[in-house]
C-alpha cells in the first residue's frame, strides 16, 4: 500500500501544475493572476468571494451601523434644516471612533475563525495528497503553497489593507449635496437617515475589508514559518525515513517471520505470486495455498472498497483506493467501530497553533502565547502496516468473509454451483491424503531394525484428531475410506476419526497428529544414525570432547537397561572371567575387550575405543563399567549392516550368566550360568582357547580345588567391592575402605569409575559364589538331586514339589 512513497521530481511537479488551481480552491486560496503591469490580482476577489463574502460583508457593515450609529442620530422631524444638519454632523464625528473600532473588531474575530479554518483545510488537502500520490507530491504542494503565500497572498493583502477609508463617516457626493441642500422645516427624516447610513455603510464595508486584509496579512506572515515549515519538516522527515526503509534489503524473515515491519520484506500488488516465506509450512495442508493468493485477492480487493451503489471497481481502482483509505486510515465499517484514522489520523498535529497574529483571543480575550505548530507524519512502515491489516481484518467485508469460511460452509456453501462443490469435495479428500502423509512422525522407523526387536511387524502409522465437522456428511465417509484403503495405518484410527466427528459449523482446521505403536527405541534410524556417523569421523581428541560432561547421573541411572538386565551381565561378567569367556585386552590397550558367543561359538568384540576408554581409567577394574557404559555406542550403531550386530557382545555377556529370551530365568527354568559353571567344574577347559582369570583351574586341577579357587578369587573381588567402594551397611557391605564414603571433593575426583556399579559386582559375585558350590555338586555327581545350599535354605524355607514329569 506504499508504492508511491518515491516518484519521479519531473512527474509530480507535471501534476501538481495541472491541478494546481483546483487544489488552491479547495483550500480556500486565491488563485493569482499577473496583470500588464505585473501586479499580482485576484487577491480582492478571493477576500469578498472567499475569506468573507460580499454578502456577508454588507450585512457585517449594516450591523455595525445600526448598532453603533443609527440610535445615535438626533430626530429631525419638526427641526429646521439648519438646526438638524449641525446635529447630524456631531453625531458622526462622535461616533466615528467607535464605527472604527466595532469594524475593526468584527473584522479581527473573522481572521481568527478564519486562520484555524485554513490550517485544517491545508492539512486535510496534505493528507489526501499522502494518500492519493504519496508523500513527494504532498511536499510539493507544501513549497509552492510556502512561495504562494509569501511572496502573493501576503503582498497583495498588505496592498488592499491600504484602502481604508481616510473618515469612516464620510458622506457620498450626493449625501452630502443633499445635506447643504436642506432648507427650512424637515418634515420627513427617514430617507435623509437612511442615506446617511448607507454612506458610513459603504465606509464601514471598506474599513472592515481593508481591517480584514491587514489580518490576513500577518495571517500569512506567520502561516509559513508557524505552519508549512513544521508542516514540510514533518513530510521530508517521512520521507527520508520511508525511502531509507524501501532501500533496506529485508533480513531476518524466515519461513517463520511472517509479520514484519521491513519495507522489503512486503509483497506487491504487481507480483504474480508471493514471496516464498508465506507458503504455508511444509506440516500444513491449505485448501487454498499461497499459490492460489492472487486469484484470490483480485477477487477479494474490490469488494473490499465496493460501495453499494456503484458495485465492485475495476482492481486497478480497488488499489487505488484501498492505499488511499489504509494511509489515511479512514474507512466505513458495519459493526459500529471506529476506523484507525478517526482517533489517530495520518497527520497529527502534535503541538497547537497559536499564530502572533492573535496575541488575544477576540471571543474570550483570553492571552495568547504565541508557538508554531509540529507534526507527526504516520506513515512509518510499522503504522502502515498496522492500518493495513486493520483494513484487511474489518467484521464482515470481503477478505474477513474468506478468513472465516469453516470447512463444512466450505462443502456446503448454498450460493455455489453443484459442479464446483464437487470439486471441492475432490480436493478435500486429495488435502486430506496429503495431510497424512506430512502428519506421520519425523523420526524414521528401520524395517529391518523393527522386524528382529519385534517379530512379524510391519510399520504402521496412528493418527489422532481434533474434532471433525463433518457429522452427517457423505465426504465422512470419503475421508474414512482413505483411512481404510491404507494398509500403513492401524485399525485404532479409522474408530477414532469416527468418534470426532461433530456438526460444529465453526472449525476453520483440522489438526491431525501422527505416531508411532509402541517400538523399541532401537527401531528409529532417524535418531541413532547421526549420532553413530559423529562418533565414527571423530578423531580420539573429538571423540572425548564429544562425551565430556554428557553423563549427569551415575552409571546405574544413566545406562537404558532394566536392573535386571545389568545384574545379568555384570554376573556374566566375572562368570566369563572365571571360565575363560572374557578376553580384557593387554598393554596398551588399543584391542577391545572379547566375550565368547556361545551361540555362534566364536569371539565378539565390544565398542572399540569405549565411551571412557582406558587412558581415563583410575584403577585397572574400571573395564566393566565402561564397557556397560558403551552400549550407548552399541545401540547407535545397531542398524549398521547386519542389523542389530553391534549389540550381540552385549546379548552374550548377558547369556553368560543368563540366556533367556525376555524374563530373568525363573521357575523350573535354570539360569544358563549353572550348565556352563558345572561343565567348567567337571573338566578345567574353557573351550575358548582362552584362560580363566582364576589361577590353578585348568585340566589338571580336581574338582574340589578349582571350586575353592574359584570361589577365593571371587571372595576377593566381593570382599573389595564390599570394603573399599560401598558404605557401611549397603546392601549388607562392611564398607569403611578407601572410597567406601566420599567426603571430600579430592576423594570424589580420584575415585574410581568401578563405584558407579559396586553394588551390582556385590550382589553378582555372591550370587556366583553361592553357584560354584550348587555347581560343583553337579559336576561331582552329575545323577545325584542337588542339595539346596544351607545358607540359602536357611534364609527362607523349601517346599518339596510334587512331580509326575511333564503333562
């Protein structure tokens, strides 16, 4: 709406000569013309036509006279010539002081009314040159009026202001040859009365004009410097401000920054399609998208300026018009508000006008002090903008009608074609498609991934809505066949569409939100990939700066795992370490640790380099927690090919101990660590080619000795865990070691990572303990019923069960 902010200088000036005249009549001004003699004139007519009519100005006199002179002039009837006309004389000149004062004031109380009527004309003109040809044509009216009124207006009224009559009671030629004509008894006096008054009524009429033209000339005097100087600073101060905005390259206005106040970033009425950042958002579905905009708004726009009688205008037309009423502000509205312009109109006069030409008020005589007038010019691109939207949003007009047109008018809209229903329909339906394709959740499902967490799943969509206006409708039963028709989408939402459907005639949207069934979060590509690519680039500097301060809770709260689960592989841990399944790599460390995959038979590796890898090591039994610690790396790589390989040392560590599928063992299920302890029992082999971490367990060592040993070695590893890293009394530790409590900030920086999993390495290890003896029962006589361990049975009683076999 601020195209015409800047024009050409030859242009404006080619306008404003050709309307020059009409805008100088509209204000009230003379339209000056020069004589032969150079001498400026027009400025008479305009005071008896303009300023105050002839009219007027006769009946201004006659009031002057009838008041100020008529009561006083003697009565002649019955009085001879010579005795009256003396009379009559006297009375003149004692009247004639006060015929010049009453001219005088009635001539300055008109000025006054006067001046304020032509600074409001002025600004009103201003204003509609804003609003029709922007703000260089406004200026240019504002300097040439400036020069008009100076160097014409003001010359031409100090001229005529000196015609005042030398004796206001002066008698006409003919008044005054009667009068010395007069003999004998006057008999009848009212024609010589009237004649007399009709002469200081002429004399008044040109007292008053000539009283009149001194005003106007100091009106002038003053209007240029108190008036059109403010006025012109106000405009060139907008204007600067408006061209510098309009030569501002728009910044910062992002698909998201729809609203804003810079000159560049605004659409034009001439572009075919709006700038890119007002399409709609890549999750958002139109029926009308931007691209459909300016079909639209040709359409909208002239009904917005239409007026009753004369229908919509041609869209060129409607632009005009709809600048002229957002600049100015001023528009007819149906809901009984006000426009912007009204309370706050485009030129504000933000100081009063009090010329020196008045230094009292004629009507109150109330003192003056004189001050120029200022102005605030409203035009800045914030206020603009803010107009226009107001002028967009008006209750009822044409572009508010189309905002608020809900999706069931949408279908249903009476005033609309058969034809053109079904079109919409048919595009309701595409939307809706549409919708639920961008509707589905952004983070990405693996299939592969999904098929081996769960087992015969295919990935599915869930939707959820917001209510549905639909109820009723035949296009219901479109949108839930597309629901249906699509083997992605679960069965659940078709039942939910049908429960929000509603015949609510005001929802302009629908909201439909996408999801996911309940997946493991080892499923989702989206999340895991680009974590694993950034740790895979990473130099080993990188690498620790990735993971520094990541961690904010101990181990045992931080790793994605039920306790169970830890329990189970920090038991398989030390088991493997006692069978010879675990492989701690040596100096310096640049191998990964190994467990033995009884399933497949062979060696897997765990992360290599580890989340916290050995250089960060405080003591040489931090290897466990940091390897449980790098399933993290494990997981984000689990959709490497093949699929879900990078977690399998994690499934053997845990089936070391425990191979179950899901639940801990339990009931007459056994955990698989007592097969694989009483086999090691029996014979020494570990069968991995590798040693146990126990020394004298292997071939050549009996039953019972390799029991011991190993029950030793693990009494040692539990009696340090106990003492040195768990309180007095944690799950029933002597505690009272080194690290057994952290008091001091210095303990808490040397102490070692193995803390964090203490009480899990605590409870294993007797958990282990008590297994070699179950075990070594087993492996000494393999046909022979397990007897309970007494310190077991002793802690809980046993029920024999009764067994028939299997049935």
């Amino acid at each position: 709406s601020h195209a015409n902010v800047a024009s050409d200088e030859d242009q404006v000036n080619s306008i404003l000569d050709s309307q020059w005249q009409s805008l100088l009549t509209s204000m009230g001004l003379p339209v000056l013309q020069a004589d032969p003699r150079g001498a400026q004139v027009g400025v008479g007519p305009w005071l008896t036509q303009v300023v105050l009519s002839s009219t007027e100005g006769d009946r201004m006199a006659r009031q002057i006279v009838d008041t100020e002179l008529r009561p006083y002039l003697p009565s002649g009837s019955g009085l001879t010539a010579n005795q009256w006309v003396p009379g009559i004389q006297q009375a003149l000149a004692r009247r004639r002081q006060a015929l010049t004062a009453s001219a005088e004031q009635h001539a300055l109380g008109h000025a006054f009314q006067w001046h304020r009527t032509l600074a409001d004309t002025i600004e009103a003109v201003v204003v509609k040159a804003i609003a029709d040809l922007g703000l260089p044509y406004a200026t240019a009216i504002v300097n040439r009026l400036s020069v008009l009124v100076k160097d014409q207006v003001r010359i031409g009224a100090e001229e005529l202001a000196k015609q005042t009559p030398a004796d206001i009671t002066a008698q006409s030629s003919d008044t005054a040859q009667m009068l010395t004509a007069l003999r004998g008894t006057i008999e009848s006096d009212a024609d010589i009365l009237e004649r007399v008054l009709a002469s200081c009524s002429q004399n008044v009429y040109r007292h008053l004009y000539a009283s009149l033209s001194s005003k106007v000339a100091e009106v002038a005097t003053a209007l240029v410097p108190e008036v059109l100087k403010p006025l012109l600073d106000g405009l060139n101060e907008s204007q600067t401000s408006l061209r510098k905005a309009r030569s501002k390259p728009a910044n910062d206005v992002g698909l998201a920054r729809l609203a804003t106040d810079q000159y560049g970033a605004w659409p034009a009425d001439k572009s075919d399609r709006v700038p890119k950042r007002f399409a709609e958002a890549n999750n958002e579905v139109m029926l009308t998208p931007s691209a459909d905009f300016m079909v639209q708004y040709r359409a909208d726009l002239p009904l917005a300026v239409m007026s009753d009688a004369a229908g919509p205008p041609p869209f060129e037309t409607a632009v005009q018009q709809a600048v002229g009423s957002v600049v100015t502000g001023l528009w007819s509205t149906v809901d009984g508000s006000k426009s912007p312009g009204e309370e706050h109109p485009v030129l504000e006069r933000t100081s009063a006008w009090r010329s020196r030409a008045f230094p009292f008020d004629p009507g109150s005589r109330e003192a003056l002090v004189p001050s120029a007038a200022r102005y605030d010019v409203h035009v800045r691109p914030v206020e603009l903008l803010g107009r226009s939207r107001q002028f967009v949003a008006r209750t009822g007009e044409s572009f508010d009608r189309f905002c608020r047109v809900s999706l069931r008018e949408y279908i249903e809209d009476a005033s609309v074609p058969e034809y053109a229903l079904d079109e919409r329909r048919a595009r309701l339906q595409s939307k809706f498609t549409e919708a639920l394709s961008l509707a589905r959740p952004l983070a990405s499902v693996n299939q592969q991934a999904l098929e081996a967490l769960h087992p015969g799943q295919q990935v599915e969509y869930r939707y959820k809505f917001t209510s549905v206006p639909f109820l009723n409708l035949p296009v219901a039963d479109a949108l839930s066949q597309v629901l249906r028709k699509n083997t992605m989408i679960d069965q659940e939402t078709d039942a939910e569409f049908g429960r929000l459907l509603t015949e609510e005639d005001k929802l302009t949207r629908i909201d439909i939100f996408g999801s996911y069934p309940n997946y493991s979060p080892l499923a989702y590509d989206s999340v895991l990939g680009p974590a694993s690519k950034q740790w895979a680039d990473s130099t080993p500097a990188q690498q620790e700066s990735f993971w520094q301060w990541r961690r904010a809770r101990p181990l045992a709260a931080s790793l994605p795992m039920h306790e169970s689960e830890r329990r189970a592989m920090t038991a398989g841990w030390f088991l493997g370490l006692v069978v010879g399944w675990l492989r701690l790599p040596p100096e310096p460390y640049n191998e990964p640790v190994r467990v033995w995959d009884a399933g497949t038979s062979g060696w897997v590796d765990f992360p290599n380099p580890l989340l916290t890898p050995p250089a960060r090591f405080l003591a040489n039994n931090d290897w466990l927690p940091a390897v449980l610690e790098s399933v993290l790396i494990a997981m984000a790589r689990s959709h490497e090919s093949p699929v879900m390989s990078s977690m399998l040392p994690y499934r053997a560590l845990r089936a070391v101990y425990d191979a179950s599928a899901e639940k801990p063992a339990g009931g007459i299920l056994e955990v698989s660590a007592k097969a694989t302890l009483t086999e090691w029992l029996r014979t020494g082999e570990t069968g991995t080619g590798w040693q146990s971490q126990v020394a004298d367990t292997g071939p050549g060592t009996s039953i019972d000795a390799r029991a011991k040993n190993a029950i030793t070695w693990l009494n040692g590893v539990r009696d340090l865990t106990g003492t040195h890293y768990l309180a007095p009394g944690d799950v029933g530790a002597p505690g009272g070691g080194v690290f057994s409590t952290i008091t001091v900030r210095e303990q808490a920086s040397q102490t070692p990572f193995f803390r964090d999993i203490a009480p899990d390495v605590y409870w294993a290890t007797g958990e282990l303990i008590d297994l070699v003896e179950e075990c070594k029962l087993r492996a000494e006589q393999p046909d022979r019923a397990i007897v309970p361990n007494p310190q077991v049975a002793a802690a809980a009683p046993t029920f024999q069960i009764p067994d028939m076999g299997q049935f």
